[in-house]
C-alpha cells in the first residue's frame, strides 16, 4: 500500500501520526503530573496521621491484626448457635 502513495502522501500521514504521538506524549505526561500531586497529597495525609508512607504496608498489617483480634472479642460474646445461624 505505501509503494502506491505519493511522497506528498507518504509526508502528510507521517505529520499526522508525529502530531498522534506528540499528543499522547503530552497527555501522558499531563497524567504523572496529576498522579505526582496525587502521591504527594496521599503521603501528607499519612504524615497527618503519624504514619511515614514507607510504613504503611506495616501499619496497615498491624491494624488488620487489631480487627481480627477485636472481631474475635466481639465474636467470642456472642453464643455459638447464633453464630452458626448466620455462618460464622
């Protein structure tokens, strides 16, 4: 298909798809920036919350152990046959 267009042809669909990637490079790069902002507004709020963003994996581990240990609690008060009523 390309050896039956004219250069000038040939020119003007190579324009067309340097514009297509020119347009996307810039939307994407567009997306980090918001993205950037996005990480730095998510790292404040942790930082306002006493926890250091390198940290979150631990205390987000540290507070499931602490559900499930007062889910247990709850859990523990409640007559087993009630329990299974509901399938716990």
């Amino acid at each position: 298909m390309m050896a039956d267009m004219t250069i000038e042809k040939r020119v003007q669909l190579t324009e067309e798809a340097l514009n297509i990637a020119r347009n996307e490079r810039n939307r994407a790069e567009a997306q980090v920036t918001v993205l950037e902002k996005e990480l730095q507004v998510q790292e404040n709020k942790a930082r306002e919350l006493g926890v250091e963003p390198q940290n979150l994996d631990q205390e987000i581990k540290k507070i499931r152990v602490e559900i499930a240990t007062l889910f247990k609690q709850v859990t523990d008060c409640i007559p087993p046959e009630y329990l299974a009523k509901v399938g716990l």
